[in-house]
C-alpha cells in the first residue's frame, strides 16, 4: 500500500513511500479508499517576520 509518512529529511517532512501494511481494522472501524488528496505545507520550519527599527532587511514592509 502507498502512503505518505512523516520524515524529517524530506521536503516539507512528508514522503510518499511504497510497502505500508494493509489495515486491519477494529470491528467497529471502517477502511476508506482514497483516490486524491492535497497535503499544504506552508513551511518547513517556524518562522517570524519582525517589523520595526530593528527589523533585519527581509524585504517585507508593513502593510505589504
């Protein structure tokens, strides 16, 4: 089964990889085939946009 796994060296810490287990589920589970999705990652790591004097020149402007 393909699948996406978490991975911190991957690009956005996601990999789609190949080999997964079946599901085996409970009773009162149910499996659900999935034929699309979309994953959005806005960013690999923490981040801040400081404003103001002491700003670091990154090109963002308050009000951009």
């Amino acid at each position: 089964m393909r699948g996406f796994i978490t991975d911190s060296t991957a690009c956005g810490r996601l990999r789609l990889t190949d080999g997964l287990p079946e599901p085996d589920p409970a009773a009162d589970e149910v499996v659900v085939e999935v034929r699309a999705h979309a994953v959005s990652v806005l960013a690999a790591e923490p981040f801040a946009v400081i404003f103001g004097p002491s700003a670091p020149d990154n090109g963002l402007r308050k009000g951009d």
